[in-house]
C-alpha cells in the first residue's frame, strides 16, 4: 500500500504471529501414583504423544492422574482421548482422576457435559 493511499490496512491474525504453545507430557511417579503433567495445546497434533504416555500409566497397573493445570487448549480430538482414558481405566477397574484448574480447558470440559462424567480432583 503507498503512503498516499486513503485505504486501510488489512487486519492481521495476531494468532500467527505468537509462537504456538510446545505440548509435553511428563510421567512420574508420586506415592504410587503414575502422573502425567501435561503443558500446551492437546489437539489432533497432539493427541498420539498423550494417548501413548496415558497407554504407558494404564500399563503400569497402578492409578493414575492426569494433570492438566497446565494446558492451555483443548479440542475434539483431545477430549476423545480423555474420554478413551476414562472408558479403559473403567474397564479395567483402575483410578484416572484428572487435576484441572479454570481457564479454556475448563470451560471446554464443562460445555460438553464432561466435568459431571469425568473424575475430577480440585
């Protein structure tokens, strides 16, 4: 656009231009607990790194929690995961409790009816 031009800039998706949250997963184990903390964003990119680390806790025959104080997104196909957990450790008879505090993964979690289904530890 030239200086002289009367036309508007074209708006920008400020989105693009912040760098995208890293995911990570971090398993350990706390009084006989398997922990899982999550960080970032679990969407369709996403999803096979936590259902492999989740797989992994499931395996080692003991509860387990997932923490997700730290994520920052969720979309379908992390909730997918989520309610697969669910599905196996109920199947199985094993404890997954999920850690979660406010923000969008909440809200999410909360519009869908999940937060009634799923074990929640505050």
């Amino acid at each position: 656009m030239s200086p002289d031009s009367d036309q508007a800039p074209a708006p920008r998706d400020l989105r693009a231009a912040s760098a995208p949250a890293v995911f990570s997963v971090h398993p350990e184990r706390v009084d006989g607990v398997y922990r899982l903390s999550v960080s970032g964003e679990l969407d369709l990119a996403t999803r096979d790194t936590l259902t492999d680390e989740l797989k992994r806790a499931e395996a080692s025959g003991s509860a387990f929690l997932l923490d997700l104080t730290d994520l920052t997104f969720i979309d379908s196909t992390g909730i997918a995961v989520l309610v697969d957990a669910h599905r196996r450790s109920a199947t199985d008879g094993r404890r997954f409790r999920i850690l979660l505090v406010a923000g969008q993964v909440r809200d999410v979690l909360e519009m869908t009816g999940l937060m009634e289904v799923l074990d929640f530890k505050e």
